[in-house]
C-alpha cells in the first residue's frame, strides 16, 4: 500500500506533517484528511497548493488566521 504524507502550511507559518493518509476527499468549504485506523479528520479553510506524486507528498495551505487550528471539532 502506498499512503500519503499531508504537509500543513498554517497562515500563522506553523506546520504539521501528517503520514499515513490513505484518502482525501475535497468539497467546497473543507477538505476531510482519511487515515487506516484513524477518525476522519475534518480541515476548513485549507487549499491544496502542490501535489507531488514522486515523493507522495501533498502540501495543504490555510487561506486566513481566522480559524487557528483550521479543523472542525
């Protein structure tokens, strides 16, 4: 099996590093990050800005501060 890794840009400049995704699913106001085993996780906010299939890499950047952690609870 071949996961993603889902790089986090904050707008404040922080990032987090998620491994293991197994699925992204994309609709208009949130962007909902699946991982095996794992509770979906739920990001509004965030745009995809690069896809990068060589390193399985995909880099998510939030759009304003207005949500600091940019998640759904």
């Amino acid at each position: 099996m071949c996961q993603l890794r889902v790089r986090l840009r904050y707008a404040d400049r922080r990032e987090a590093l998620l491994n293991d995704i197994a699925a992204i699913q994309v609709a208009p106001d949130s962007i909902t990050l699946s991982a095996l085993f794992e509770p979906p996780r739920e990001l509004c906010g965030f745009d995809i800005q690069h896809i990068d299939s060589l390193r399985n890499e995909v880099l998510l950047v939030q759009r304003s501060v207005e949500k600091q952690n940019g998640e759904h609870p």
